[in-house]
C-alpha cells in the first residue's frame, strides 16, 4: 500500500519552479517510492546510480541518460557525482526546457556537492520517516501556524482514549516496517538495517577504520537522544577519541541518521547551555540501538521520556519543513536550569514547546515555558503537549494540548 506523503505538494511546486530539485532523506524513508508512484514524478524518466550499467554510462557519458526526454530523475545520486557537471551544463545551454530531481541519502555531501555544481540552480528537500499522520492519510495540522499567528484553539476534550506511544516507539516510523506486522520482527529489520548501513553507506562515504567502533558509538548516542550531548562523555563511553567521534557524528549527520539541535539565543541577555541536543532521525532506530527489543521493556525504560520526545522532534521536524520558507527548530536552556524543549521560529515570530507524558497537565508544568516568554516577550506563546485528551489554557499565551495534535 502506498501511503502519500505530506512533502508531495512542495516537491511538485519546487520541481515546477527550479531547473533541479535535490531530494535527500535516510536509507529507506521513501525517497524511491514517492518518485515511482505520485503524479507527475511516476510518468519521469527514472535512472538509479544503484545499478551498475546505469553507473557505468554514467561515468563514459553521463548526458545520454537524459537524452530525448525533459524531466528526469536520477536516484542514489551521490554515488556519481561526476554526473553534476553534466546536469549543470544542460540547464545551462537550455535554459527551462529540462528539469531534474537528484535523490539520494547522503544529505551534507551531496548538498555540498551541489552548491559547487548547480550554486543558484538547485532547491534542496528532505524526506523524513514517516508521520502518524501519513499513516492515517490525513493532512498536516496547522495548529502549529495558528498558534505562531496567535490564534488559539478553542478548550474541549478530545474523544476516545489516549494514544499509547509505545508501539510506535518500538516499531519505529520507516515505511518499510509497515509490512511487518508482528513486534518480533521489527528488532530484527532494525538489525538487518543497521548492518546494511554499517557495510555499504559507511564505507562509500568515509574510511571507517573499525565498524565495531562505529557501532559503540550509535549505542552511546542511542542512550542520550533528546538529551544534551556532551561529547567527552560520549567518547569516553564508547572508548573512542573526540576527533573520531566528531567524525562519526558527521558521518551520522551526512547520512540523515541524527542531529544536533541547537540552542535558541534570541534574547541575548540570559547566559545559556551551549551544547546542541542529540536527536535521532526515527525514535525506533533510537530504541533498537538502546537495547529494548520488546513493548514492555520500552515501556520500563528510563529512556522512554527521551524517545517520546524524540518522537514529537519528528514531527515538528517535517512541519516546520513544510513551512514557506522551512521553520528552525531549537531548543532553549540557561545555565540556572531554566530550559523549554523546543523553541519553533520562523520569521520574526517563535513558540515555545514543552513536552510532558502526563495524562493531567498542571500549571507547575508550564514553568519552562513562564519563563522563556519572560524572557522573550516577542514571542507568539508556549504550547505544552501532554499525553492527555483535553484542550487547556493554562495561562494568556499558553495553551495545553494533546501531543496527537501536532502528528496529524
């Protein structure tokens, strides 16, 4: 079954108004697929630098591959990059007759490849894993828009009973675990995926000199996801050097796997933490590289605030990307421990998030959130998620809400 994606409409109107079109994401998020199935993408000429006669025209004569036809995409990029010269050049000679879309999974290099290549040419995407949202095939929520606006919704409770996290968390949100219905399969894709990463991805895009190093290294950084990253710590408990950790971590990053949110400074007078938070780019992979491989140990894990909240990271992710022009995310903490999990800009305008699991949001909850607008008066509001069905204001500008509003 094909789930459409929330992406879709920017790609059409990005692919329509751009010569190029780089559309980057993570092994197995669904890059392929969108190209094969929705219109218009599905009638392009579709070439894959997967295969190996593909890859070899490629390296003799890379400009046959489009040859006769005005909207191509060209798939696993990365693994070709001497093909950029020759897609600039024909943008260049024609302008507005050809359009192409280069997908891959190596997003810092390919994008940096590109701005060499086709600087003023090209609009960069990405695909994430999925949301919840896609997966019931309803449209985005702009309660997040509105809220920025100042537009808050009204209080009421939502019906039915709140929505368990915990199978999501474990299942992970990568189209392909959809047909895998049974929990016991799902360690085991996890595994079968993280292998493939290690032995193909890795060493395409860098010398690693040890993959049992590189391993350690996701486990270390599993445990601290939605956390603050200290990288001596890590380091330390991986048993690696900084300087190669840092380069694991940019290896990590290039291929869409992890990232590091930063700090929000936009009132400049506080002294803030100015470490980044670790975030992985789908809370399963998170939880299988942590160790739990049932519901029940996710369940019990000390972890489980972490990968929720990375869970919501998710999907304020891919809405702020939808946004025009894309939102930033940040987070927010002083060095007297004050903090909000996540600050949403765009533009001029902010909003400040926090998440808690409870069921019952209290005021006591929302102290993160009095005071960043303390301190940043400009700001829309605060909107605290709960794990709870009710609708709530708790305060002028801030408003509780059930986190299943913002994942659609």
């Amino acid at each position: 079954m094909y789930y459409p994606r929330w992406l879709t409409p920017l790609l059409r109107e990005a692919s329509a108004a751009y010569p190029v079109v780089v559309l980057t994401g993570a092994r197995q998020v669904g890059k392929s697929t969108l190209l094969h199935r929705a219109t218009p993408f599905c009638d392009w000429r579709y070439h894959t630098l997967d295969d190996f006669d593909t890859a070899s025209q490629a390296a003799r004569d890379p400009a046959a591959l489009w040859a006769g036809a005005e909207r191509v995409i060209l798939d696993e990029v990365q693994r070709a990059p001497q093909l950029l010269p020759a897609v600039k050049t024909s943008v260049d000679q024609e302008p507005g007759r050809r359009r192409f879309i280069l997908s891959g999974s190596a997003n810092l290099m390919l994008m940096h490849q590109v701005s060499e290549s086709l600087a003023g040419r090209a609009v960069y995407l990405t695909l994430s894993p999925m949301t919840l949202g896609e997966l019931q095939q309803t449209p985005p929520p702009e309660v997040l828009q509105r809220a920025l606006a100042g537009e808050w919704p009204s209080e009421s409770v939502l019906p039915g009973e709140p929505l368990d996290p915990t199978a999501v968390l474990l299942r992970g949100l990568l189209p392909t675990l959809l047909r895998f219905p049974s929990p016991q399969s799902w360690p085991r894709w996890w595994d079968g995926y993280v292998a493939t990463y290690l032995e193909r991805d890795l060493r395409q895009l860098s010398q690693v000199s040890s993959l049992i190093d590189f391993r350690r290294a996701m486990m270390a950084l599993a445990l601290r996801t939605g956390q603050l990253l200290n990288q001596s710590d890590v380091a330390r408990d991986a048993g690696l050097s900084q300087p190669t950790l840092h380069r694991y971590l940019n290896l990590l990053e290039t291929t869409c796997l992890f990232e590091r949110l930063p700090v929000y400074a936009g009132n400049r007078t506080s002294r803030l933490v100015k470490a980044p938070k670790a975030f992985w780019a789908d809370p399963g992979l998170a939880v299988f590289l942590s160790g739990y491989f049932t519901a029940e140990a996710v369940a019990g894990a000390r972890e489980y605030g972490a990968f929720f909240e990375t869970l919501i990271y998710h999907h304020l992710r891919v809405l702020a990307g939808l946004m025009t022009p894309p939102a930033r995310l940040y987070y927010w903490r002083t060095q007297a421990s004050a903090e909000v999990d996540f600050v949403l800009e765009h533009g001029r305008r902010c909003l400040a998030i926090e998440v808690k699991r409870t069921e019952r949001p209290r005021y006591d909850d929302c102290a993160g959130l009095v005071r960043f607008l303390d301190e940043n008066p400009q700001a829309a509001g605060g909107v605290l998620l709960h794990g709870g069905r009710e609708i709530r204001r708790m305060g002028e500008r801030i408003v509780a809400l059930p986190w299943t509003m913002v994942t659609g």
